[in-house]
C-alpha cells in the first residue's frame, strides 16, 4: 500500500510583513506560540516513538515503518502493512536504544497493528480521541521517512470521516485527512495533537497530491487492539456497507426526536450482502441497530459482535426525509 503513494511536503506557515518586510511583532509573538505548541507536543510523545525494522521471509522484502508504545508493558501500535511478512522486528528508540519485538496481532481491513516488547525505561503514548476532532485543528506527525529517524511535520486537520481502501480491498472508515507531511517510512507513526495526545496512526498520502496525508482514527485502533489483544484477530460480523461519519439535517432530528446529532451516510452497499437483502440503497443514513442509536461508524462496529451473527435486527435509517426500519441479518465477517 505505501509504496504506492508518493509522499510531499506541507508549506510550513509563513510570516506576515509589514511594509518595511520584516515580521511585525505580533507576527512574532503568534509565532512563537504556534512553535512552543508543537515543541511540547513532541517532547510529550517523542519517548514513545519507534523505528520499525522488519526482516521479512523470503518471499517478501524486509523494510521499515514507525510506530509508538501505547501500555507501560510495551505493547506497540503501527500499521498493518508496515509488519506485514515480517519475520522479525526490530525497534530502535529515539535514544538509541534498540530491541526485538513480537507480533501480536494485526487488521488489515483497518491497517492496524499490535506488537510487543520488552524494553527497558518504557514511557508510553497518552492516546486522546478522535470522535471530536475539528477540521483547522493543529495536528503533528512523528515518524521515520526514508530512514531519517525522528522526523517531525505539522499541519492542520483538512477532514474528517474520509474512507480509503485498504490493502484488502476493504474500505478503511472514518480516516483523518491532513496536510502534515508524510513520507514513506512515516506509516504507523503517531498523529498528535497539541497536547501531545496521539488522535490517529498516520498510514498514507495520494500519489501526485499536495497536503492530501491520511491517518487512522485513534478510536478504531483502540477498538482494534483490544479485539487483538483478546483473540489475535478482529472478530466482527458484517452487514456490507462503506459509509462516512455525516451531521443529520437538523429538521429531521427535530422532529423525529433522535438522540444523536449524526448518522452513517451510505456510499456504496456490497452486491449479496445482509446490507443489500435489506435492502439498503446509497444515500441512505444509518441511525440505529437494534434500538441502539449509531451517531458514527465506531459506533457501529462495536455492536457488529460476533454474537449478532445470523439473528434478525432492526436496523433504522433515514431515507430523504422519511424514517424506517428495515430488518437486517448480519453475517459473520468472512476471514482473509
């Protein structure tokens, strides 16, 4: 997937004149406060972040990625790709301290994965969340591009709730899109905000684009790991459906009286899927599954649970203004 992308640099913000061409003092001042944020930001998270080294079988070439501890106990969040083939991972610090590392598990269908090391004097990432992040909010991303270990860009968050397609063909749901920079080798490294807070693991860029830099949501990796750290794997079962995180209009959840502020807008519905027997159609807005309401895809892939497989659910939508039920049957999601 990364080898893919070309990776382009994001214009750092520059410096108002006055007439006389040099920065007035409030400019000065307003960038002084810009860089003391990301300074901070990165001292805060620096100690967790890793080079990735990955020797990989012989039917695959070995490379690199980052990646950041998350638990006292060393276990690692990166992407998928980055570990995938591997057969033997090496960490590097950012003092220099080096050490082997185990996979634990890994989702390709969300380009996330766990692993775990026993290194010494460990200071792991404080994870923040990625279900109130705004469009214009500062974000920084760590990493190693090409190599050059520790490398620190910044930018704004340009969208949210993007989808991408994953290295399985399935689409990867509710992505930050930003324009800080990333490079090959910057894949599973930590998005921060301003507080240091890691809000995504940065995954990918769009060949030949300026500023077009996408990351994982936090809140699925969270949700990710913890499927891998019980099972090893993502359990899940499976309606078919790409969808995006999207504000309802505000006369329908006035009048319908509904609990959440948003729903799931329906992109594309997979063919002999549960979603399709619905019958569910593009454009439809998703709401609630089995009386829960579902205000975001999170939400939603919480309660696809195994044990949902094959029973009959209520699934509630809003199709153009009118609000129904329709009966859906998930499925288990089939293995890889």
């Amino acid at each position: 997937m990364e080898q893919r992308f070309a990776f382009l640099a994001n214009p750092y913000p520059g410096e108002s004149e006055n007439t006389t061409g040099t920065p007035s003092t409030d400019d000065a001042a307003l960038l002084d406060s810009y860089s003391t944020a990301v300074m901070r930001a990165v001292e805060r998270v620096s100690p967790s972040v890793v080079k990735i080294d990955v020797k990989a079988s012989s039917r695959r070439r070995g490379g690199s990625g980052s990646g950041f501890i998350f638990t006292p106990d060393g276990l690692v969040l990166t992407n998928s790709h980055v570990v995938r083939g591997g057969s033997r991972f090496e960490l590097i610090f950012n003092d220099g301290q080096q050490t082997l590392a185990t996979l634990i598990g890994e989702d390709a269908d969300t380009d996330t994965a766990v692993l775990r090391t026993d290194a010494a004097m460990i200071q792991p990432a404080v994870l923040g969340t990625s279900r109130n992040l705004r469009v214009g909010q500062l974000a920084i991303a760590v990493g190693n591009p090409f190599g050059f270990q520790f490398t620190v860009t910044a930018g704004v968050i340009s969208a949210l709730g993007r989808s991408m397609r994953s290295t399985t063909g399935r689409m990867i749901e509710e992505v930050i899109q930003t324009d800080a920079a990333l490079n090959p080798g910057n894949s599973g490294g930590p998005l921060v905000n301003s507080r240091g807070e890691v809000i995504g693991i940065n995954t990918a860029t769009i060949v030949s684009a300026q500023g077009l830099c996408f990351a994982i949501g936090i809140d699925t990796a969270k949700f990710v790991a913890s499927q891998l750290l019980q099972h090893g794997r993502v359990r899940r079962s499976w309606i078919g459906i790409a969808g995006q995180n999207v504000p309802l209009p505000r006369r329908l959840a006035y009048e319908y009286q509904l609990k959440e502020a948003t729903g799931i807008l329906v992109v594309s519905v997979q063919e002999a899927s549960p979603a399709s027997r619905a019958p569910l159609r593009e454009g439809d807005i998703v709401i609630g599954l089995d009386g829960h309401p579902v205000a975001g895809i999170d939400e939603l892939h919480r309660l696809l649970t195994p044990d949902r497989a094959g029973q009959e659910l209520q699934l509630e939508i809003l199709r153009g203004v009118q609000q129904l039920q329709l009966s859906i049957t998930p499925e288990p999601k089939p293995e890889e």
